[in-house]
C-alpha cells in the first residue's frame, strides 16, 4: 500500500487550480494525468530573458523584457488579419505588439493606451520594423519583478501553454514532500547530489542543472534495479520442477548442419537451469537468423523427454503459424504431438486441442495470447517459451506461469539485440544467454540506399529479379501511429505493382482476417506470388528462403532495430540477398546516420547500440513495454553511466543494510512506491 507521505502527489490532476475540461485534453495528450507526472514532467530547454529599458535591432530573436507605453490600436478589417497594439519605449524607439484572432478586446483591456505596461517577449524584426507576437507577459510596471530572468520551457500540447505549464508543474512540486534518504551514504556524499526534493525543484527552475537531473535519473534506476532484485529473490524461493532430458529425442533430431558453438553453449546453459528445484528465469539473445528457434526446440524436448509439456507463445498469429510449422517439420519421424491454438481454432478442432493438453497427450503447444485463456489446462506444462518478449507485459507471463501446478521454466527470446544497459533494465532479473555466431551457409545481406525519386528505376530491377526467379518483399512506409494508414498506403502500393506484375502481387496488411493473411503468405511461400507487399507485419518470424530482395519504401522513417528486423526477412537462402532502403528527400541528421549505419554493418547487437543513442530508452524495442514502467527522468545516458552502480547499491541494500525492513529499506520501499515499482514487484513475480 502506497505510504501516505505520497498521497497528495499521486492526486489526480483535476486536484490542480485551474484545471478543468478544456485544459485536460492538451495534458491527457503529454500522459500527465496526476499531480506525480506533472513534476515528473521536467523543462526541455529554458529562456534566458534580457531586462532592458531600450529596443534594439540587435536583439532580435531574443526575448527581452521591457517598460512600454501603448500609443495606437491598428485594427484591419479582415478578420484574420491581427491585431497590432503600437507602443514605444522610455527613449521614444516603436515597437508593434502583435495579436491574432478575432477578439480585439482582450489586448485592448490589456495595453491601455498611454499607461506604462511591462511587457516580455521575443523580439522580431518585421522589414525594418520591430515586433512582438503574443507576449508572454503584460504586466503593470511595479509586478515587473515577478518575471523570472531565467525560464524553463515545457514540452507543450496545443491548448496548452508554457505559463500555465509552469504553473502546474509548481502547484505539483508543492505537493511534494521531504523524503527519507534511500541513496548509500558514501555514494550520495561522492556524487555531491542533493536530496530528492531539492534535486526536483532545482531541475524545473534550471534544466541545465546537471546534478539535480542525474540525482533523479541515479533514483528512478535505482527503484527499477531494487524492483528487479526483489523479483528475482522472491522466484529463486518458488518451487519449480527439475527437468533433465534423457537426449533420446534430441538425438533423433535431423539436422541439415551442426548447431554453432553458441547454440551448444546456450542450450547447455538452459538444460542446466532446467536440472535445477528452481524455476528457470533465461533470457535468449540471437540476432536475425542466428537460431534461437533451434536452441527453444532442444529446450523443449528436454521437457518431453522428462515425460513433461512445454509451450511456445508468439506475439503474432503470423508467427505462431511460422514456428508451428517450422517446429513440425524439425520433428518429423519423431514421437512428438505438437499443436498449435490461436483465435481463429474454434469448435471441435479447438475441443479436441484442449483435451489434448489436458490429458498429456499434446506434448508442445504453439499459439498466440488464446493460450492464457481460463479453458486452456495443461496435464504437466514444465517449460514455457515466449518469442519476441518485447511484444508482451508482464501481466501476461505472469498469466501463463500461474497454468502449471508448479512455476514453470521460462525461457524467454528475442531477435531485437539489445544494449547491456537496458538488458539490466527490462530484464535484470533474468540470467541472459547470447547468440553471437551465425549457422553456416548465411550470406551477409548488402544494404543499399536511393532516393524514392527513382522508384522507375527501382520497379525494373525488381521486375529483373522476378524474370530471373527471385522473389521480393515490398515494405510500405510508416506513415504514422495508424494501422489503417499503413493499410492504405500497403493497398496503394500494391494495385501500383499489379498494373506491372498482375497476380504476381500479393499483400498482407494487420487488419486482414486471419484466413486471407495465411493464404497471402502461404501463396508467397509456395512462390506462387513472387512479389508480396507488406506493412511491419512481416517484422519478425517470417521465412521464405527464396525472397532474397527486399524494398524498404519511406526508410528513413523507420528505426534502425525495426530496419534491421525487417532486413532480417532476406538473406535465409543461399542466395546472395540485398536490401534496399528507399529514402525521402529532406533527411534529418538521425535518419541520414540510421541509413549510413545500416549500410556499413549487419551487426545487430552495434545497431542496437546506436539505436540507443539515437532514439533513447523508450523506444529502442520498438514498441513500448506492455505493463512494464517507462524511464521517465533518464537518458539513454544516464542509464550508461548510472546503471552499474545503481544495480550495486540495490545489492548493498538487501545484502549489508537489512534489506527492505531496515531504515534506509524502508525509505527505499518508499522510492519504490514513488516510481510505481512496487506494482511491478507485484507483476514480474511471473518472471
């Protein structure tokens, strides 16, 4: 339960002056949707304001402060012209102060003619003349000193502006309360940081205030490494189920060539977890194409082989029915009953499915989120796999492990490389195995960029590599958080290619029925459409070793993890594949270093790096952590260089200070309950 020391700080934002229906649409859209997030909503940049008593050409594009003396009205009569309010200074020097809309009472009220009013701004040159647009104050001359010299500048929405951000974000901090310290003594006294709430209110009243913004991102770290911990102390105390193999069915396997070094290393890694009273916590980090499906099929069936079930969830029906199939044929000859349960299994397909697990008979599932539901039991379920972790909460692996009588094994895996930093950050509670080596016969994937001026030009090479056999993907660009854009940019694209290529086109798109997504791909598969148009939802899991081109339209709006995943659909064949990036005209400096990036490697644990750097924490995943807390006051630097000693200082706390019962535990648990950790303590029980 939330201490109460924190209760007016987690009130809700209507709880804030002046806050009604009008202004909670613009804060609803910045996530600020209590008192805790508004103070956690910190300045981006700040306005340093120069004090004068004369106008200048000079300061221009500055923002000055300054006594005026209204003198004329000029008023147009087309009601979308503005409003100009002409005033001059102490030294007889014209400014005009400039209002758009309407309404000319509100600046008539405001700039009386002839009464000195202290007005602040940002100063423009207008041809030879100067001028202020909507100054952001107009006050009598005596309240002058009111004006802050230096101010912070919000991250705003439209209907919301800086002022008044300002002042909720100071109506916020007054709700905040003094805090015990949480921090070890020595590190708080090495650093030279302030206390919490000192630390909060200096990084709103100066964002270059470096020390008060590390000592904030040094706290919400430390509240996810603890949170992490706790975790990981509370499953090392469940009770699991040992499993160890025999191999007789491992053995039985049929493999087109030997696992690599890293497989062997990684499956030896899980089969020893997997031996132990323990539940397995194991996270299986491969790039694309390195065989993480192999190693999740020997960690399987070593829980047959124990006379045990196991269960392989995947975030897409797209990729469920890829790893099924997959799966089966990697088995074939073996005694092993694999089956596969997704929405689209009804009636007595899905009945008899259900009774299979149930009664032992089914040995491995495969399926999609339809595996958490209520029906679905499990006879002996020992071994949980879950692909592309990322694309899940942690609600629903906890859902998944409360399916056996004892917490299963949980082998989690992810074809997006991630930094180390945030590997401790989202998965700190997790023993993590990598694939660093590729199996044989993969060929490196040359990546090109071109202008989408020359898409001709693009159009007849993909029309020679159709002539000459070859298959392609046509990627659509990202054209904003819509699906059904997407779509229709997919569908554009597509009738485009079939006025060249006829039915040789296929397309698939998120918002298909299930049936006509898997006949799309299944006609792909088949090579009986040579060419399939696709939104990101061949991101992950898709696999025609045929398809060795692939034509990524608008790639300079995508990120470079999400590039790389997509690049990952060619180059599974023994072709020589390419990617080719098609780019707008105007690049920004992030987008010309993504695409210069992927150019020169196809490394995608240093793409992944670079991701970070690049995009920050948030989103390196690509998508946002389904349940899992967002960093909210730390960078991708911060995290870098903070981590380590965070993840050190949670250690010291459970190990040397007494844990969470102690007093700097205490206040510790407290941090916890200001970053909404403790709600994931709760959660990530799952693993």
């Amino acid at each position: 339960m939330r201490p109460d020391i924190l209760n007016p700080l987690f009130a809700e934002i209507s709880a804030l002056k002046g806050v009604g229906p009008s202004l909670a649409k613009p804060l609803e859209r910045l996530a600020l949707a209590r008192a805790v997030d508004v103070a956690f909503h910190l300045p981006v940049s700040f306005i340093d304001r120069r004090l004068t008593d004369e106008l200048s050409m000079a300061d221009a594009g500055r923002v000055i402060g300054i006594e005026l003396t209204p003198v004329d009205y000029r008023a147009s009569g087309s009601a979308r012209a503005p409003f100009r309010v002409q005033a001059v200074d102490g030294h007889g020097n014209a400014v005009a102060l400039v209002y758009f809309g309407r309404n000319s009472a509100w600046p008539r009220k405001l700039l009386p003619l002839n009464e000195p009013r202290f007005v602040s701004g940002k100063l423009e040159s207008y041809g030879d003349n100067l001028q202020i647009v909507h100054p952001d104050y107009v006050l009598p001359p005596e309240e002058a000193e009111t004006v802050p010299a230096r101010e912070a500048v919000y991250g705003l929405s439209e209907g919301l502006t800086n002022n008044r951000m300002r002042d909720l974000a100071g109506q916020a901090l007054a709700r905040a309360p003094e805090l015990p310290e949480w921090i070890e003594p020595s590190l708080l006294a090495r650093k030279g940081w302030p206390g919490w709430r000192e630390a909060l209110t200096r990084a709103h009243a100066d964002p270059s205030d470096a020390l008060a913004r590390e000592r904030l991102a040094y706290d919400e770290i430390f509240a996810g490494q603890l949170a992490l911990m706790l975790v990981r102390q509370s499953s090392r105390k469940r009770r699991g189920v040992p499993i160890a193999g025999d191999g007789r069915l491992r053995a039985m396997l049929n493999l087109p060539f030997a696992p690599t070094g890293a497989q062997r290393r990684a499956f030896g890694e899980i089969e020893g977890d997997m031996a132990q009273g323990v539940p397995m916590l194991r996270l299986l980090q491969g790039d694309v194409g390195s065989g993480k499906t192999l190693v999740a099929l020997m960690a399987l069936l070593n829980a047959v082989e124990a006379g045990a079930q196991g269960a392989l969830l995947a975030p897409t029906e797209i990729l469920a029915r890829q790893h099924y199939e997959g799966l089966r044929r990697m088995v074939a000859g073996l005694p092993v009953e694999i089956a596969i349960l997704t929405g689209r299994e009804k009636g007595k397909v899905r009945e008899a499915t259900l009774m299979g697990l149930a009664d032992g008979s089914i040995d491995i599932l495969v399926g999609t989120h339809a595996i958490f539901q209520e029906a679905v039991r499990y006879r002996n379920l020992a071994l949980a796999v879950i692909d592309e972790q990322h694309r899940f909460g942690v609600a629903q692996r906890m859902m998944l492990a409360a399916k056996a009588e004892r917490t299963p094994h949980l082998l989690v895996m992810t074809a997006t490389p991630i930094p180390r930093t945030l590997t401790l950050t989202y998965y700190g509670e997790m023993d993590v195995s990598r694939l660093d080596e590729m199996p044989p016969g993969r060929q490196p994937i040359q990546t090109l960029v071109m202008s989408s001026q020359r898409i001709d030009e693009v159009v007849e090479a993909l029309a020679r590599h159709v002539e000459g056999g070859g298959q392609a993907y046509w990627v659509c660009p990202l054209v904003e958080e819509s699906e059904t854009s997407d779509q229709a940019a997919a569908e554009a694209r597509a009738e485009a290619l079939k006025m060249r290529f006829g039915e040789r086109v296929g397309l698939v798109h998120g918002r298909m029925k299930g049936t006509d997504k898997d006949a799309a791909m299944d006609a792909f598969a088949a090579n009986r459409t040579q060419i399939l148009v696709a939104t990101t939802v061949i991101e992950v899991g898709v696999d025609v070793p045929n398809a060795s081109l692939i034509i990524i339209e608008g790639a300079d709006r995508f990120g470079l993890a999400q590039l790389h995943q997509l690049r990952g659909r060619v180059g599974r064949g023994d072709k020589a594949s390419v990617c080719l990036l098609l780019r707008g005209g105007a690049l920004s400096e992030t987008a010309r270093a993504r695409l210069a990036l992927m150019r020169e490697t196809n490394d995608g644990f240093r793409i992944a790096e670079e991701d970070l750097r690049l995009r920050g924490a948030g989103e390196i995943l690509g998508t946002r952590q389904s349940g899992e807390a967002q960093l909210k006051l730390a960078t991708p630097e911060h995290l870098s260089a903070l981590i380590d000693a965070a993840r050190d200082d949670a250690h010291l706390l459970m190990e040397r200070d007494g844990g969470l019962a102690q007093e700097r535990g205490q206040a510790a648990r407290t941090c916890l309950y200001l970053f909404e950790r403790d709600a994931a303590v709760g959660l990530l029980r799952s693993g």
